[in-house]
C-alpha cells in the first residue's frame, strides 16, 4: 500500500491526469512505456482503497488506483519524444510497430487540384496515423481525452507534451465514433514549473533537408493553481524526388526487368492520328485504328515533322516534384488550472498553430479533354482532322510556363475549458467541459491554364511546340491562372460525467462513471468559380487537374455514455483479483441515426505478478464530414485494364465490364485514369454507421523475482462490416471483370468502340459507399528490462535500459463485394496495394538507453519485414518480393553541471543510409511507399536546451 500510494503521489504530483507510473513505470522499445504491471501487497480492502486519489487512464472513462488495465497501452514519455530529435510528432508515432497501412506525411506531395478532403491531399505538411492498417479515419486522435477538429499529429507543440498513450484496440464505448483501430491519447503538461528553451537544427547526409527551430516553455504553481505558456517555430526545407535515386525518374516493372518512363505529356506533344498514317511514319496502329506521333523537328505545321511516339519519349515530372514538402509552423499555447475550493477548480487549455506549407509539380501538362481544340483548320495541324475531346487526342507539356506550385496556409485552435469537483465529501466528483475546434486550411494553385485563353491563343495563332520562345511564354503566362481552394471545419462539444463509488463488495467497490455530450461538427468547401467541375462534360474552366466542387453541410451528435467497474474476487486462491469492467454508449446521429455499442472486459490476477485481460467490444464510425458533403473531384489512380489484349471470345464473357472494347485492345498497362471522387450526399447515397467488433486477449508478466523486467502478450482481432469505403478504381473494374452483376459494373463509363479512343476508360465513379467487410488479426508482444546497477571489475558502466516492442500481422482480409455472386476474400497480410498500404507481417524495435554521470546514449534498430507488392507488373500485373528494412538511430546527451542549466544532444537517424525498397510505379510518384519508409536517407541533427 506504501509503495503504490507513494507511485500515485508521485505521479499527480508530476500532473498525470490519465496516467500514474511512478515507481513501477517499464520501458519498451521506441523508449516507450507501459504502465505498472503489479502490486507486492494485498489488494486494498474498500475502506483503504477510499483513501486513495485514483486517476483516469486511457481506455476507460473511470478513476482507477489501478493504472494497468483491461487496455493494452503502451507510451511515449517526454524523454522518449525528446530522445528522437525530432520537433514534429507524426513521425515518431509512424514509426511504432501497431501503425501501419497508408497515411499522410510529410514526404506526400500533391498534383494540386481541388480535392475536398483533407485525407486525399498531399503537401499540406500534415501527419495522420492508422493503427492496425485500418486507415487515419478508423484512428481517433485525442488531446486530453477530447477528440481534434483536424488530427494532425504535427500541429500539437512536441514541448507541451507530457506524453502520448496509444491504445490499440477498439474503443468506441469510451470515446465513440472513429475509435475502431485505437486511440491516440496526448496529455499534456499540467504542472509544469520553471522556465525552458531549445534551439534544434538538422540536415541530411546529401546536403539538403535542412531544418531548424525552436521551443520556449514557461509555467508556474501557486497556492491555487499552475499556469504552463509556450511557443514553438520549426522549419522544413523541401527536397526535390530528383535528389534521390530511387525516385529521380519513373519506373516500371515488366516481365523483361525494369524500365525507367514517365508520362506522355510531353513538351513536343502526343497525337494520336488516323492509322492511314501508319506507312508514311513506321508506326504500329492499335486496335481502335489510329497511331501515335509527336514533333520531331519544324515548328508542326508539315507532315515532315512528326515521327512515332516511343517510351523513351516519357516526360520524366520527378525532376519537378517535391519528396519532402516545405512547411514552417509557428504555435503558442496556454494551459491551467485554478482551484476555486477543495472541491470545485477550473482548467483550460488553449492551442494554435500556423502552418504554412507547399508542394511542387511539373510545368502543367493540357488535354483536349480539358475542354480546348486543335481544328483541322490550325497551321500546326497537317493531319486534316479535328483534335479535341471528341475528335483525335492531343496533349503537351507546357513547359515554358514552369513549375507549378500548391501552397497551404494552415490555422488549427484546439481549446477546451470546464470545471470539475466533488460532490461535498463524497467518492463522487464531477466534469463539466466544453471543446471548440476550428480547423482553416487555405490552398491556392499557381500556374493553372485557363481553357478559354488557351483556346483563343490557339485560334490567333499561339504554336503550343514553340515553348522557348519568350513571345509565347508571355502569351501562356497571360493564360495562367491561380486558383483557391478553402476548408473550413469546426467542432462545438459540451460534456458532463460524473465518477465515484457505488456500493461495497467482499472483493472491493463498486464504481460507475457515466454522462452525457453533444457535439456538432460543420464544414464549409470552396472552390475558385474557374476551378467548380462540370460533372457532364469533366471540365472546368481551369485544366481537368485543377476541377473542384464546393461541399458543405454539418451534423450533431447526442451521446449518453457510462462505465462499470465491478470487483468480483480478491485474494482468494486462484485469484489474486478479478475484476469485470462494463461499458456502453448510445449515439443519436441527425445524418445517419442510431447506434449502441457495449464492452465487457475481465482483469485476473492468478498472482501478483500476472495480470490476464480480455476485452469484447463493439465499435462503429458514423460517417465524416468528407464522407456525407463532399462534392465531386476527379482523382487520377493508376489501375491495371483487365480487358486488355482479349479475344472477341474472351470480351463475349465479359461484355459489362469490356463494354467499348475491340479486339485484341491495347489500352495500357498502369493507366493513370480519372476517378470520379465525392461524397454520398453528392450521389443521393445513405450512408449507415460502419460497425464492428474489438476483441484482445492479452497476458502482463512482471516478476518479482526479476526487478525492472516487464513483458506483455496480446492477441487481438477486429471485425469490420458496412464499411465506409472510397472505391478504388482497380477495385471497381476487377469486381465487374469477375462478376457481370456487381453493383460496381454501373461505375465504368468507356469510350464506345466506334470512337477514336475505343474502349479507353473515360471515368470510373468512386463514391463513398458502405460496401465490404474487412477482419484483422494479430499479435502485439513488448519487453523491457531495466538492468540492475552492476560493476565490472571496479568500473562502473553505468545504468541499462532494453526495449522491445514488436506487432505480428496474421491476417488482413477483406471482402469487396460480400454476398454478390464471384465474390472473393482476400488476405493483404504480408502485402503491399495501392489500397491497404503496407501490411507486412513484422515490424518492431528494439531500444538500449545508457546513462551514466553527465552523459546518456540511445541506440533504437527499427524493423520491418518483406512483403509481396501486389500487380507489380505493369504488363502482366503479377507480384513481386520487397525486402526487409532494418534502421539504425542514434542520440549522444550531455548535462553540463547544474550551475549552467544546459544540455547538448547530437544524434544521427537512419545511421546506415538505407533506401526504400522498390515498389515501382504500384508504390507512388516516387516508387516507393513514403507511408512506411525513411525517403531521406542519412539524417545529422542537434539541439541545445537551457532549463531553469
């Protein structure tokens, strides 16, 4: 009772309002922390247990003495954040083994364009996290327990963290909707005293990179309260994909070994001509009867300048495009408390933060489809016949006008505010808070080509071939215009809940917690009246790739929530304690109604030293803002035709999804097609709560026999039906290819076979829908072990600290099209797919810290396992093998002596300079998964802080 009082004064005393770890805190690998694992003393008895302070913990909504729970949480400390270097979160939490799947960085650029939802854009300097592959919307990110209006990891300030707790299993009968992959939980320092700063600065082995920054904190206690100010600015500077050799140009994978292209959108254009053509130039003609040219010399306007188009030709875009974008962020923020009485206090806590960020293209690349024409009339058309978006193709790059960049201006406010206290001198206290978030990112688009000034600088004459003439740049630039696109989201809450004991059992007491919320989320898309897309023709007045749709609407939720903890055994042979914890909550939703989710979790200790859990929960997410009142934007995937190179048998069987199709078709293979993106409201759709089960059976071991050893084994399994999806265009065409009657067939608009583009896919629509099942399981195991203080022959080493923290992902299966006929089950586990992400089956790290005197070290090696990339090849679309990756970091600190209030660290990320394994042209722009893989290389950096 000594010890665990002692842990938990310490851990309040240290403003640990989720957590206390004290004494008993154990330390995993990333440097991360579980919380205690065991008692030496006898379970306290009611009357003794009421004389404790207890303290929420993640993953329940209940005040516990007991910080180890049903919940398998594991946590980055301060120090462990401060021993990586880095000034934003969102990496460091990629890099924990129970994240995985795609997610948003820093090293996503974007091709511009209007996309409505913040999870499909690039370049905004953004980080999300998906837990268990499950994807960023199926992780609920927190501040304090209270959910964020934008979950950008790396706007909250890195300096006022007291640490992040990641529960990775479903959690929706504690925080509701979104919590079906786990929570992340960021706390915040609460009493702080004394005064910090840190200037920090960093750049890659390769020269670029660069970074810099700082942070200043401040707080003070007083007899009433504790006030915590500070700042924070850090900077990034971008990093052309030219810069790395994995990414310098495109590559493909063909069955004859790897091929370096790009894109047909070239500066000296493609044509696509009638086959009568054919003998003049050498050229092979396709199935739909026309062959493919581009200038060779001249100025167009005669026969004699044109040759056949080859791959050779591609336009390499990557010499343009950014692999880390550029941001700069600068925040502030204010957090206290302030005790009224014994009983009643007032908190709040206040965050900013400005970002500005960009990312860069290519010079635009224009298509007739865009909406403008090359008449058979024009002097750079000697073929006599018309190119525009029902005539003969016609495309070029526009290189004369340069790069085009999307900036982003960022506002995130996070605030909440409440007062809590005690009723009287009851176990009973109370929480009433309200939370307003306000989320303003800006984007505007340069050097956009406005199709009615291109039109009529054709038609006067303008000669798209002669692009280093400075007369026609000037007449481009006269067409080139800026476009915006603003999202304005906002989160209004106001909560109360109520915790204390109920009544007493032989083995403990009873305790509830319940309350009650309302929540209303809103979201305001617009988009530059140039840039709003024209659903029935695919244009705008801008280029296709700049074509927007302006989205709004909002929803309310009400929820009513509680929790039970029920004691049921207590130092009875065989069980040295047996708790049963029940939860529920109802959430009435104005836009899709409904739904009650339950949880049932045990806590059995045989012994003091072994705790084993289980917990059975239901989850669900309620649709998005994105989701409902997005409206329609054309995305560009890359997909792989199925009705290529068929037989006029073969298209006879598949005459829905080969509609169009000639045969012998030659299409292509990794086509870049357009997607018809939006939300349900914009389709008519209804969509429904995606819901699911949790399940995770877990065993903690901490031997009183080992002191300082830790371990934790936990089996989870999460179960998803009605799933929101956005349909992927790969998906939508290999469902109808398999089954004629998918509901997917209806989503596939080709080209009729009499036209000059026969069978050439004109747009897949891809809607959110609830359509698929999804089902998951794995294996989490952690280790930590502090050594005992030793000495070697009289020198003394100092002290030791081991970590492991390693996921295994056994299965990953998902069911498209459930109960429609040809429907298949698919296993990603161990995979890669432009769908899921990376899936493979191991990932881990292992972490040796070292403090000794003034000085401490940290080694962490970062592992994850090989997989099978899915349709690697772009002209047969098998799979191909990626290799395991093993990184190396390491962090040197020094302690000046106390009278300097100094401290020096130096470390060195990815030590070993390891590339990304390839994963072509399947993986992204830049051949490579930049969700999962360090894309830098080799990184130096160092920070001094001065604390007082």
């Amino acid at each position: 009772m000594n010890r665990l009082s002692s842990a938990l004064r310490l851990a309040l005393a240290m403003g640990m309002m989720t957590g206390a770890f004290g004494a008993y805190a154990q330390t995993t690998s990333d440097g991360t922390t579980t919380a205690p694992t065991k008692s030496t003393s006898a379970p306290p008895k009611p009357s003794q247990a009421k004389q404790l302070t207890g303290v929420t913990v993640t993953g329940s909504l209940l005040r516990r003495v007991d910080t180890e729970t049903a919940s398998p949480v594991v946590t980055v400390d301060a120090k462990a954040l401060a021993d990586t270097g880095k000034p934003t979160l969102g990496q460091v939490l990629q890099q924990l083994p129970s994240f995985a799947g795609t997610a948003a960085n820093t090293s996503n650029n974007s091709n511009g364009g209007g996309v409505a939802s913040p999870t499909l854009e690039g370049g905004d300097g953004a980080a999300r996290v998906s837990l268990r592959g499950l994807g960023s919307g199926r992780t609920l990110v927190l501040i304090d327990g209270q959910r964020m209006i934008n979950p950008d990891l790396n706007m909250i300030p890195v300096n006022m963290i007291e640490r992040v707790d990641v529960l990775a299993e479903g959690a929706s009968t504690v925080y509701g909707s979104d919590a079906i992959g786990g929570v992340v939980n960021v706390i915040l320092k609460k009493h702080y005293h004394g005064v910090e700063a840190t200037v920090n600065d960093g750049v890659s082995s390769h020269g670029d990179g660069q970074r810099h920054g700082f942070t200043f904190t401040a707080g003070a206690n007083g007899d009433k309260g504790n006030i915590v100010v500070g700042l924070n600015y850090n900077k990034y500077d971008p990093i052309l994909a030219s810069r790395r050799s994995f990414s310098a140009h495109q590559l493909y994978l063909y069955s004859g070994g790897p091929v370096v292209a790009g894109s047909s959108t070239v500066p000296t254009g493609y044509l696509r001509v009638p086959a009568s053509y054919a003998s003049r130039y050498g050229c092979s003609a396709s199935s739909s009867g026309t062959i493919n040219l581009t200038r060779a010399s001249g100025d167009g306007s005669s026969l004699g300048d044109y040759r056949c188009y080859s791959g050779s030709d591609a336009y390499n875009y990557n010499a343009f495009n950014y692999i880390e974008t550029a941001q700069e962020r600068m925040g502030a923020f204010l957090s206290g408390h302030y005790d009224f009485s014994s009983n009643v206090t007032l908190y709040g806590t206040v965050l900013y933060n400005h970002t500005d960020s960009s990312g860069q293209d290519a010079p635009p690349g224009v298509y007739v489809t865009d909406g403008w024409s090359i008449p058979a009339s024009n002097p750079i058309n000697p073929f006599g016949v018309d190119f525009s978006s029902t005539g003969y193709t016609f495309k070029t790059r526009l290189s004369g006008l340069g790069t085009r960049l999307h900036t982003y201006s960022t506002d995130n406010l996070e605030s909440v505010f409440g007062l809590r206290g005690n009723y009287g001198q009851s176990t009973w206290s109370w929480d009433a808070s309200i939370n307003y978030g306000y989320y303003n990112r800006s984007q505007k688009d340069f050097n956009e080509i406005k199709v009615s000034s291109l039109q009529s600088l054709i038609d006067n004459g303008l000669n798209l071939f002669d692009q280093n003439n400075s007369a026609v740049v000037s007449q481009l630039q006269s067409a080139a215009e800026g476009a915006k696109y603003q999202l304005v989201d906002s989160l209004k809450q106001a909560q109360f809940t109520s915790t204390g004991d109920l009544w007493d059992l032989p083995a403990g007491t009873v305790q509830l917690s319940a309350g009650a919320l309302y929540r209303q989320e809103a979201m305001n898309y617009t988009v530059t009246p140039d840039a709003v897309l024209n659903t029935s023709t695919l244009t705008c007045n801008l280029i296709q790739e700049a074509c927007g749709s302006p989205g709004r609407g909002s929803y309310n939720v009400k929820e009513a929530f509680a929790e039970s903890l029920v004691p049921l055994l207590s130092n009875v042979p065989g069980a040295y304690s047996l708790n049963l914890d029940l939860g529920i909550r109802s959430s009435d939703y104005s836009t899709s109604g409904t739904t009650t989710d339950k949880k049932i979790a045990l806590e059995w200790r045989p012994i003091s030293d072994l705790l084993v859990r289980g917990t059975v929960s239901q989850v669900f997410r309620s649709p998005n803002l994105d989701q409902l009142y997005d409206g329609v934007t054309i995305s560009n995937p890359t997909v792989n035709d199925p009705c290529v190179g068929l037989t006029a048998a073969q298209l006879a069987a598949h005459p829905t999804a080969c509609a169009g199709v000639n045969p012998g078709y030659t299409g292509g293979a990794n086509l870049q097609i357009n997607a018809l993106y939006s939300g349900s409201h914009a389709t008519g759709e209804a969509l429904k709560p995606e819901q699911g089960k949790s399940v995770d059976i877990g065993f903690v071991y901490s031997p009183s026999w080992l002191t300082g050893f830790s371990s934790s084994l936990d089996f989870w399994h999460i179960y998803l039906y009605n799933m929101l999806t956005n349909l992927a265009g790969q998906t939508v065409l290999d469902s109808c290819y398999a089954n004629a009657s998918s509901p997917y067939c209806s989503y596939i608009h080709r080209y009729a076979s009499t036209s000059t583009n026969a069978g050439d896919i004109n747009y897949i629509n891809a809607p959110v829908v609830n359509l698929g099942n999804l089902s998951t399981t794995g294996i989490d195991f952690t280790s930590s072990y502090r050594i005992p203080h030793f000495n070697l022959g009289g020198y003394d080493p100092g002290y030791f600290k081991l970590g492991l923290n390693t996921t295994y992902l056994a299965t990953y299966k998902n069911d498209a099209t459930p109960n429609e006929p040809g429907a298949s089950v698919t296993n990603y586990a161990g995979t890669y797919s432009q769908q899921f992400g990376n899936l493979t089956r191991w990932r881990g790290t292992l972490t040796v810290d070292w403090a000794k005197g003034h000085w401490d070290a940290q080694w962490q090696a970062r592992y994850i396992h090989s997989g099978t990339n899915l349709n690697a090849y772009a002209d047969t679309g098998a799979s191909s093998g990626y290799a395991s990756v093993l990184y190396h970091s390491i962090q040197v600190g020094y302690q000046l002596p106390k009278k300097y209030h100094t401290r020096f660290d130096v470390g060195v990320d990815n030590l070993s300079n390891k590339i990304p394994p390839l994963m072509y042209q399947n993986g992204s722009d830049y051949n490579v998964d930049t969700s999962t893989y360090d894309t830098i290389g080799r990184y130096f950096w160092a920070r001094v802080t001065v604390k007082f």
